[in-house]
C-alpha cells in the first residue's frame, strides 16, 4: 500500500516526510493589558517532502505529478490519525544532480524536495 499519492497516482516512497500544522491567523491583535485577541479563520498543512536518489524517470514521474497549479494529495495525517486526501499547491522544486559527467550511461538526481502548501 502507498501511503503517498499524488492525484491519484502513488509516486516512490519518499525518505523524508514531515507534517506541519499550521494556524492561519485573520485579524489578530493585543490589547491593553497584551492579552492576544485571536481570530483564527483555517488550520491548514503543510508537507515537507524529499526523496533520495531518483532516476530520470522517477524524477520525471514526480516532477510531472506535480506541475498542475493545484494537485490532491493523499497522505497519513497525524492530527487526523488516518490517511486523507487534501488540496495542494507545491512550492519550489529542487532536483540537484548526483554527478555532472559526460561519461555516464544513466544519469541519476541526489534527490528531489519540496513543500505541498494547502490550498
């Protein structure tokens, strides 16, 4: 079973996975006495997520996965305690190469990272 999906479609497992849960703040302010005055409008998450060496075509797989404005993403929420399936859009993609010669036959990432932000 794959625990990470995107649209859909499952992707290679990732070698790092953080959940972060996040308060989206409206009008918020202190008063006199500095006693927050709170208006708290979503909770939303937001994924931190990089995988190890990829090939070209599991770079590829993810990358394409990836490249719509909004994608829906299905993940084990730790608030939640289950897997749910929520929108996203993805931040800055990041790919370095594992090695820059000429000489190689197949040519291989370090890895790729970025952040699924909700929607």
């Amino acid at each position: 079973m794959s625990y990470l999906k995107i649209s859909g479609a499952a992707v290679k497992a990732p070698q790092s996975f953080q959940v972060a849960i996040q308060d989206i703040d409206g009008n918020t302010t202190r008063n006199a006495q500095g006693n927050m005055n709170r208006d708290r409008v979503a909770v939303k998450r937001k994924l931190q997520v990089s995988w190890g060496p990829c090939s070209m075509a599991e770079s590829a797989a993810i990358l394409q996965a990836v490249s719509a404005v909004f994608v829906d993403v299905t993940y084990p929420d730790p608030q939640d305690g289950k897997v749910v399936t929520r929108t996203f859009y993805v931040g800055d993609r990041t790919a370095p190469t594992y090695s820059w010669n000429p000489k190689l036959a197949k040519m291989e990432w370090k890895g790729i990272s970025f952040d699924f932000v909700e929607k």
